[in-house]
C-alpha cells in the first residue's frame, strides 16, 4: 500500500530543474557563461540595475557532484544568486568525492580570478596551501559542511560532527532506554566527519549499550545494504542500528527486507533524509534520521561570501542547525522532494532559508573576520 | 634436476608414474576455475562451523549472498569475454551508473512501459559498447585508454543529465530487482541464464570460439581469416549490453538511480574475471569461472561480518585472497605446461 503511494511522487515532466541545470552545463566556464544568462533571462525586469553594479562571480565546491545532498546547495546557491542579481554563480567539484581533484578545481577558479570560493573540504590538512593561495590572491574563502580550521579562510558554516554524533548517540540510548546491544555504520573508514560522529555516538553510550561492531560501507549503496543485512543475521540479539552515513536507506524498502522485518524490535538513529529515507520514517522503520543545513550550504554561503566582499565582518564560526527527523514529520519531508522534482524555484519556497546579515546569527562565536 | 631422487626409479616404472601422475594433474588443472571453487568451499566450510550466528550455511544468507554478486557477475560476464581477446573495459561501472540513471527516469519522468524504458536502457549500453569497440577498432586506440575515456564520457553524462540529485524509478519497477523466482531472487536468475547461454555460445558457435582465437594470438587468427576487428567490435557491444542489464538490475533492486552508483565496480569486475581463471593475456577462462571468482569476492566480505571480523580488515582480506587465488593460477599453469 505504501509503495504505491511512493510511485507516484517521483512523476512529473520535465522539471525546470533540469532545463536550468542544463544551461548551467557541466563545465564551471559554460555556467558563468550560459547559465547566468539563462537565470538573468528568467529574471525578465531590469537589466539596468544589474549593469550598472559590479558584478561577482562566487565559486561554491562541494566534495563531490554525485551526492544529493550537494545538488540541493546548488540549488540554493543558484536561487541566492539570483536574488543578489550582480552574481555569477559557480558549482563545481570534481566529479566523486576527490581531495587532488576537488584541489585542482580550486586552483583552477583562483586562476580564472573569481571573487570568492566556498568549499566543503575533504580533508582538514591538504586543502590548506590551495585556500591559502586563494586568500592571498585577494579572493574572499570560507569553508561549509567540512572545515579547514589551520587555512586562512574568513568563516567557517558548519556542524561539529562531534556534537552531532553525541546528539545520535543520545537519541539511540533513550530509544533502547540505556540497555542493548548496537552497531555502528559508517562509510569511508578515513573519513574524518564520520569518524568524529563515531566518536561522539561512542562517547554518549551509558554502559548498558555495547557496540558489537563498526562496519565500513566505503559510501557505496548495495555494499551498505549488504553490511546492515548481515548485521542483523549475525546478531540475533542486537537492538539498535546507528548509521553516521545513511547509505544503507538511500535505496527502497524492499531491499532491505531483514530491517523492515525487524521494525520496532531494531532502533534505528540514521543520517540524511533523503528522499528515499522519509518512507522508512514513515513505516516506523528508522525512528531519527539527523539532518544538515543542505540548502543553506548553498545559499547561506553566497550570503557570507557576498557580504563578505562588500567589507563586511563575520564571526569565525556560524553554527549550522542539525536537526533530529522523527516518524510524525514524514509528510513535511515528503513534500521538501517533491518540490525539488519542480526546480528551484519551487524548492526555494519550502526549503528557502531568512538569508545571514553580518556578523552572523546570535550563535555565532570567534573573532570578527572579513 | 639430476639430483631428484625418481632418477633412481627404474626407467620403465618412471614414465609409467609419470604418465599416471600427469594425466591426473592434467585433467584437474586444466580447469581453469579450480583454484576459485577450493577457495568458496573451504572458506564456505569454514563459516560454517566457525561463524558465532551459525547463520552461514542458511538459504537466507547464500541467497542475499548470490542477489548481492549478480549485478557485478552479468557484468562481469562481459568483461570476461573483453580479456578473453586482450582487451578491457574500464567503463563498465559508469556504464551501469547512466544506463540504470535513464531507464529510471524514462518510467518515473516520461512514463515509459518497462518494457520500453528497459529496451531503451539496454539499447544505450549497447551503444556505448558500440562507441568503445570502435574507438578500440576504427580509431584504433589502446582498450585500457578507449575505456578509461569512456568511463569519464558515461559517468559525465550520468552526471548532467540528474545535476547529481538521486533520481527514483516508480516502486512497481522494483519488483524486476526484488523480485524472486520461487525462493531464486531474480537477478541470479538472469545471471545463471546468462551463464549458460554465453558459455554455449562461447564454446558452441564459430563467433564464439573466434573470441579465444583473437585472444590466443591475433596475427594467427587473422591468418586463418578471422575478422578480428569485427569480433573485438561485438564483445565490447556485449559487454556494453551486460553491464546495462546489471546497471539496471541494480538500480531496480536499490529502487534509486544515483550518478556516483557503481563507482569502482569495473575493478571488481577485472577481479572476478582474473580470480575466475581469466588471463589477462588473452585466450583463456570462462564464464563460469568468472561467476564463482565473483561468488568468492562476496563471500569473503560476507563471513567476515559473520565472523565479527573489525569492518577495518575487509579490504586487506580482499586483497589477499586475490593475490592468493592469482598464486593459484600461475601454480596450475605451471603444473599443466609440465
């Protein structure tokens, strides 16, 4: 019955999304060439305005393009753009999560002399010669998502992994009421944000919560689906299922058929709500999935790198909200997906976000930095 | 050699010895994928009295078992038949990746039949094996370049086309990958049609046996009038068409279609081959072989689990157990050129 109802969200024509997308065009060089023209085209009213301002190009690099999550920062930093009007806006990355490469194609922005770059780095250390030489190129850095605390970047707008992980681990221990047995999931076993997020999920645990094993997906889909269905077949008496990457539920219900007999007996504290994760909430399959700032990694970023270039000052760190998804706000997730299926502008009106104004939110801590 | 001690056998009860000896040896080593099958039973063996759950030997487990090995076997299949002749093809994971990613939009966006949707899908891998054999042939470049090209070409357009958003086939489509025949889940079903089908045209036609003799040695296959550009040409297309029909066994089974899906899976698949017993040097192996090295692959990862083995180790074991099985391929042709 369920199923059914899922087939239907994904329909739809072609989206604006995807006519947008592909004037953006997979090169960084063909986006600030044709795709601003198209965003400027739909604008429609007063190119006079934006001609006479200064007009910005702002670079945003995720870790890689084949991750939905990034796609949504994208959208975000297109609308953000948009709404800027005097930005030309940029998303590139290489292809899957890569340091050399996602180092490449920041040294190629520096050459191409854009304004401002906001990167998601992969890594803490290797990222810091390139961001450096950006910053003393005079172009404006900051760090989302993932930071590079030791570089010269302005700002960073992100989420301690570490706090998060505990806020996880919290959530397991009050779902399985301090006594059980767990596992953990995780995916690239050297990734740092995951493995500060096992970390915090360990420091949380009361003793009456053993964790039996950490298993590494290596962010692959049917290697985690694989690895959380032994679990449970090796496990008669396991109670819970922490995964700090949710690859396992990016996928439909039906492959994972142990879990889903599971429901209830199994606790399952989970990552990302993804569009494919809000039928597991709904079926009271997982009971919290942890959420990022995706949208706002987009356009929050255009914000601050924006407001940044005009000479504004921000503090260092600007907390980024991570929020715990529970089974009754499936609709509301539901619907967050369907209007993505629509394009950006439709996406703008439920994930859309109160943009930043310097120097940051009431939260935000560290010193002044421009 | 002049100090072995069968020197002193008399001569006739030597070579009689010997010849028993060597036939025996002959006949067990000339299978090419016996080092693979010794490698599933003992560590199947081994999970089975070791293995805490006791879990291992269940019909429950070898059957998610064999589920999670077809997508990378039917693939592997083709690949299989690309070293046969010498060649690779590296673009098979990216390959798997766009062709599942369209034929989930053309149901979910365009509202295709399956059937469609899936021909359409099968034929875009088709298309890109045809686009790889040409270059290969026509433009005659190195395969590992061709494909290494490829690969990019394909992950590329995967990458365009869903602007990185993980796009959604409708759920009735999930029925093909989840789907069972009996207690079979289906994509070893179509694995083990496949199977057979292949190897009895491999063995059973003329095309077939010419693919080994491209392998073999091309300048004696030309000679003997094989056109040798046209059987590279049809197994990169069937390779092109395997790694669809796994794409989108795949994406079908997941009930999702990522860009990034499959990254990787083209080494598996030169993995499984290898492991299987296919040289890389060309004329050599078989399709049944490839299956079981790529059976052996996913065994280990799943008694390590069962094992309770830290998730540090797989990939080590992994390793291991490749360069072991390669170990025991170059032990047994030693023994067989003896």
């Amino acid at each position: 019955m369920s199923r059914e109802r899922r087939g239907e969200t994904g329909s739809g024509r072609i989206s604006r999304r995807d006519f947008l997308g592909r004037a953006t065009g997979a090169a960084a060089a063909l986006a600030v060439g044709g795709g601003i023209g198209g965003v400027l085209a739909a604008c429609g009213g007063g190119p006079t305005v934006v001609s006479r301002k200064k007009t910005y190009t702002i670079a945003i690099v995720p870790k890689g393009l084949d991750n939905p999550v990034f796609a949504l920062a994208n959208l975000g930093g297109q609308v953000r753009a948009k709404e800027l009007g005097n930005v030309h806006f940029i998303f590139t990355a290489s292809s899957t999560t890569d340091t050399n490469g996602d180092v490449n194609v920041i040294q190629g922005l520096i050459e191409q002399k854009v304004d401002a770059i906001g990167v998601s780095c992969n890594d803490p250390n290797a990222y810091v010669p390139v961001l450096n030489h950006a910053v003393d190129s005079g172009i404006k850095v900051m760090c989302w998502d993932s930071d590079a605390p030791s570089s010269k970047r302005a700002v960073f707008y992100g989420v301690d992994s570490t706090a998060v992980g505990k806020r996880m681990g919290q959530e397991i221990t009050r779902l399985l009421n301090g006594q059980g047995n767990i596992v953990i999931i995780s995916g690239d076993p050297a990734a740092l944000n995951l493995n500060q997020r096992i970390q915090g999920v360990r420091s949380a645990l009361p003793s009456g919560i053993k964790v039996l094993q950490v298993l590494y997906t290596n962010d692959d889909i049917p290697s985690a689906i694989q690895k959380t269905e032994d679990a449970i077949r090796t496990y008669p008496d396991l109670n819970g299922i922490v995964m700090v990457g949710g690859w396992a539920l990016f996928s439909n219900e039906g492959a994972t058929p142990l879990l889903d007999q599971k429901k209830g007996q199994i606790k399952v504290v989970s990552f990302d709500p993804l569009k494919s994760v809000v039928d597991y909430l709904r079926d009271g399959i997982v009971q919290s999935v942890w959420t990022q700032d995706y949208w706002g990694w987009g356009y929050q970023s255009v914000t601050i790198l924006y407001s940044l270039l005009q000479g504004n000052r921000w503090h260092e760190f600007i907390p980024q909200p991570s929020n715990n998804v529970t089974p009754d706000q499936w609709q509301a997730w539901q619907q967050r997906w369907a209007a993505v299926d629509q394009g950006a502008s439709a996406a703008a009106k439920v994930w859309g976000e109160k943009p930043f104004s310097a120097p940051g939110p009431s939260d935000a801590t560290g010193p002044l930095r421009g | 050699m002049a100090d072995d001690p069968v020197e002193t056998v008399p001569p006739v009860r030597r070579t009689r010895l010997a010849a028993v000896r060597a036939a025996a040896a002959r006949q067990v080593m000339a299978i090419s994928w016996i080092g693979v099958l010794a490698g599933i039973v003992v560590i199947g063996a081994i999970a089975t009295y070791t293995a805490p759950c006791g879990c291992f030997l269940t019909g429950d487990n070898l059957l998610t078992t064999a589920q999670e090995f077809s997508y990378i076997a039917i693939a592997a299949l083709g690949g299989a038949m690309v070293i046969m002749t010498r060649g690779i093809d590296l673009s098979v994971g990216a390959n798997m990746a766009f062709t599942g990613l369209i034929t989930a939009t053309l149901l979910s966006r365009f509202h295709l039949h399956p059937v469609a949707a899936v021909a359409i899908g099968l034929a875009l891998g088709l298309g890109a094996g045809l686009l790889n054999g040409l270059l290969i042939t026509v433009a005659g470049m190195q395969p590992f370049i061709a494909t290494l090209g490829t690969m990019s070409v394909f992950r590329g357009l995967a990458l365009v086309y869903s602007q990185g958003f993980t796009l959604y086939p409708p759920a009735s489509f999930t029925a093909l990958g989840q789907g069972h025949l009996g207690p079979i889940p289906n994509p070893f079903v179509i694995l083990v049609g496949l199977t057979v089908l292949l190897s009895a045209f491999l063995s059973g036609t003329a095309l077939g046996r010419h693919v080994y003799a491209v392998g073999g040695n091309e300048d004696a296959a030309r000679l003997l009038g094989i056109e040798v550009e046209r059987v590279k040409v049809f197994v990169y297309v069937l390779a092109g068409l395997l790694g669809a029909v796994g794409g989108i066994l795949l994406m079908s089974f997941l009930g999702s279609a990522n860009p990034g899906a499959a990254t990787g899976y083209e080494l598996d698949v030169i993995a499984a081959a290898v492991i299987g017993g296919v040289s890389l040097f060309g004329g050599e192996g078989t399709l049944f072989g490839t299956v079981l090295g790529a059976a052996l692959i996913q065994e280990i990862q799943n008694v390590l689990l069962l094992e309770r083995v830290p998730g540090y180790w797989t990939t080590l074991v992994v390793g291991l157990v490749i360069l072991g099985a390669i170990g025991v391929d170059q032990v047994r042709r030693r023994l067989r050129r003896t």
